[in-house]
C-alpha cells in the first residue's frame, strides 16, 4: 500500500488500510479482512494473544486469505 499512497511514509498500518480503502486502492473486503488480521497481529505482538502457536483451524484461512489479497493488490494496475 505504501508504494501506492502518496505521501504513505511512515505511517500506521490502520491509517493505510483506512486510506487505500478510500482511494479504491482496496475494496472493502479486503479491507476489511486486513484490518482483522492488523488486529490479530497486534494481539500477537503485544502479548494480548498468548498463543504460543495457532491452531491450524485458525492459520489456515487466515494465511490463505493474506497470500489472496497481496495476489491482487499485486496484479491490480497501480
């Protein structure tokens, strides 16, 4: 998103989701979806998930639909 928002910088990854999908870089299921994995990286990251590991259940959909949405942002026109 960063290569595709002028003046993107440094900025948060939710203000990046929230500015694509203004732009129509995203839709709005895609960003959606990556708003929720943002979330769930965040509970990763600062200890709110203490999940050592992520059930398969859990990692699967949410690794398939990570590698889905990069495909098309990376196949989509800039």
């Amino acid at each position: 998103m960063r290569d595709r928002i002028p003046d993107a910088g440094k900025k948060p990854l939710h203000q990046l989701i929230k500015k694509s999908a203004a732009d129509g870089v995203l839709t709005a299921r895609q960003a959606g979806y990556l708003d929720y994995g943002r979330q769930i990286r965040n509970g990763m990251a600062h200890g709110q998930t203490t999940h050592a590991a992520m059930p398969l259940a859990m990692a699967v959909p949410m690794v398939t639909t990570s590698f889905a949405i990069v495909s098309e942002l990376c196949t989509a026109p800039a």
